[in-house]
C-alpha cells in the first residue's frame, strides 16, 4: 500500500503533580510488587519430564513393549502393564504420576 510508514510511537504527557510534565511516573509508582513466593513444602515442584517416569519404570524392569503415536507401552515380567503419552521432554501430567507409581507397587509387591 502506498502512503503507509512506519510512525514514531508517541506516549502521552503526564500531568500529574507527583512528577513535572513531560516526565513519567517513577518505576515504584507503576511496577506493582510481586507476591511473596510461598517457602518450603508450600512451593510447587515442576512437573517431570515424561522421560524421568520412564527411566523409573526401565529401572523397575518394565520392557517397552511397543509404541502407536506418541503412546508408548511397558510392560513388567509379574504382568503390570503401563501406557505413557507424550514425548520424553512433554511435562508428565500428575494421572501419568500416578499410574506409575502404582505399576511400580505392584510390581515389587
């Protein structure tokens, strides 16, 4: 298109009386603080990678039993099966977690 540029981005003048015009308001007056960051076992943890779960479950003597798509499947001797979603750096979600923490159970049970 013709007739279109680029413009020089203008911010509005402050008249306010806590700083003189043409002079913005100090960083203290604009940036909010942050929240306290809860300390201790009040802090979330990141997520795992889905590859931590299963370096667990190859530990445990899980054996990939095959993949379709971005499922992969384990299986262990004593018959516990385990089927993982996602790729090795996709957060594991707390149901995958789960389901991992209870293949390993039963299989050292």
């Amino acid at each position: 298109m013709r007739g279109v540029g680029l413009q020089a981005w203008t911010f509005p003048r402050s008249t306010d009386r806590d700083h003189g015009p043409g002079e913005g308001p100090l960083l203290s007056q604009v940036v909010k603080p942050r929240a306290a960051q809860p300390q201790g076992e009040e802090c979330s943890r990141a997520p795992p990678h889905i590859g931590e779960p299963v370096r667990d479950l190859t530990k445990a003597g899980f054996v990939r039993r095959g993949r379709k798509g971005s499922h992969r499947n384990y299986v262990h001797s004593s018959g516990v099966n385990v089927t993982l979603s996602g790729g090795d750096r996709d957060d594991a979600k707390p149901y995958q977690e789960k389901a991992v923490r209870e293949a390993l159970e039963r299989c050292t049970s």
